[in-house]
C-alpha cells in the first residue's frame, strides 16, 4: 500500500487491486465472538468519572484498544471489534460522558482523558497495547503515548490531529467547534457528501448511535481547544512510538492537507489516504481500514 514518511506527500490507496481493501467489505461476525468484560464490574472510576468498557477476544492475545470519536461512542466499533478480536484481545470505551461513562458537565475535562484511558489496561491486566484512535480519540491516545511510551507498541490515528495543532489545524477546529456547539457532530460532517445517499441504512446507524450520548452537551467540545492540551513540537522530540495517520479523502473535518501537516510533525508518521471515504474511515470503508490497520499491526504488533 503506498503510504508516505514523515515529511513526504501520500498516495491514495488502490482499494480496487486487492481484495483485502475492498472499502465497502463488512467481515462476517465470527461465530466465536464473545465479550469478555468482567460482567461484575464493567466500569472503572478514575477522576469524578465511571468508565465504560468491554473485552472481546482471548486473554492471552496481544491487546488492541480503541478510542472513539466525538460523533460516536464504544458500539460505532462494531466492523473492527468482529475483524481484529479473531487475533487480538480488543478494549473499547466509552470517553467520560459519552455512551454509558458517566461523569459531570464539570469534570468533563479532556485532559483526563489519558488518565481514564490508563486505568482501563491497568483494571485488565494488560501492560502493553496497540493503540487505535479516532478523531476526538486521538486526544487520548497520542497524550497517552508519549507519557508512556513503554506501553504503547503501535499507535493508529485516524482523521484526527491528536492535539497537534498547525494553522490549518486551528482553522478547521473552530470551524468544527461552531458547527457543532448546538447538534454535535453529525453525519452531515462525519460522512463523506455522498455516503448518505451511497449508503442510506449506514448513515441512519450512525446518527441513532452518536444519539446515545444522551448526557453529553455539545458545546462542551470547545475545551478540546484548551491551550493546555496542545502537543507541542516539544513533546515530540522524543517520540518514537511507530504511528500511522488516516484520512479519508473526503474528510470534511481534517482534510488530507490538513493532517499531513500534522503527519510532518509526529517524527516517524506514516500518512496513507483511503479513498471514498469522508471523516469517519472506520465506519464508512471499514473493508479499506481495517486492512490498512492489519498491515500496519503485523509489522510492529503481530498477533
């Protein structure tokens, strides 16, 4: 698959001479799939808030975590959990406020998302992870890896800057923040322009799960945008946690420009473009990710 080094242009992904990257390929559900959470406590406390989670996959398997978007919630997962628990042990979550994790409106604080997110492999037992993160995820997920970076064996970042905020980046942030401060994020901005009439039933899906976040206010997403939570070029000097960043092509929140900009400043990123899909890669080609995502993990955290 042509992807790009950290300072150079990405090629747009070819889906149409391989099968493995078939973007419209939904993976059958397997008929050993089962959740593994411990149905006594599915929840963990951290910080003002009760943590949702659920495990699918063996407990010997390497883990796999996901962290979802501010459009969506643990169940937008379900086209990867079916593909990566056939080889990984799969975490996902709710953020604090989102889905069924529970906090105030004042302790919403996108800050203490890499501290809600450590306690949930520390509640598992699991010491090291592949980390997999999705537009406002990614403020979890590249925070968290570069405080502990001897946990995090591979990073995937899609349509999402990580707090890594260029010109560009600024722009399109408040752009988003004003759209989205009365509704939220939507599938008016989520999807590619046309995925709604390509795929009518997907887009009504996703809009009914992101309306399960019945508690959350939209207008609390502007603290995304707190000076405090911005990875400077500082931060990064010493990372080196292997990183591949997604975009759709059609993405109208983070457009391709816009994150390879930001693919230029993660020393080492790989930036690969799929093709068809808007903002939300995972859900609209989920045939075209999860196969960008396999190649990448059977480099750096085979199972």
């Amino acid at each position: 698959m042509p992807q790009t080094g950290p300072s150079g242009t990405p090629d747009k992904v070819d889906s149409e001479h391989d099968i493995r990257t078939n973007p419209f390929r939904h993976d059958p559900v397997p008929s050993s799939l089962a959740a593994c959470s411990n149905e006594t406590m599915p929840y963990v406390d951290n910080a003002g808030a009760r943590i949702y989670f659920e495990s699918y996959g063996g407990p010997d398997r390497p883990a796999l975590v996901l962290a979802h978007g501010a459009g969506g919630n643990s169940l937008v997962w379900w086209q990867q959990i079916a593909h990566f628990s056939t080889r990984y042990r799969v975490l996902v979550f709710d953020h604090r406020l989102f889905g069924r994790s529970t906090c105030s409106s004042d302790d919403f604080q996108p800050s203490l998302f890499p501290s809600d997110f450590s306690a949930l492999p520390d509640s598992a037992g699991i010491e090291r992870v592949a980390l997999l993160a999705q537009s406002m995820g990614g403020w979890t997920a590249l925070p968290f890896s570069i405080e502990h970076p001897e946990r995090v064996a591979a990073l995937v970042l899609a349509g999402t800057p990580a707090g890594v905020f260029t010109p560009a980046v600024a722009e399109n942030a408040a752009r988003i923040l004003a759209l989205s401060a009365q509704s939220g994020i939507g599938a008016d901005v989520a999807l590619a322009p046309d995925f709604p009439e390509r795929e009518p039933a997907m887009a009504l899906l996703y809009g009914q799960i992101g309306g399960l976040n019945e508690a959350f206010e939209p207008a609390l997403l502007a603290r995304l945008a707190g000076e405090e939570l911005r990875v400077t070029p500082e931060r990064l000097e010493a990372f080196a946690t292997p990183t591949l960043m997604l975009v759709g092509e059609q993405d109208q929140m983070f457009p391709p420009s816009v994150l390879r900009e930001v693919a230029a400043g993660i020393p080492g990123a790989r930036l690969q473009e799929l093709p068809l899909a808007g903002h939300s890669t995972y859900f609209e080609t989920p045939g075209a990710f999860n196969a960008a995502v396999d190649a990448f993990l059977d480099e750096h955290w085979p199972a």
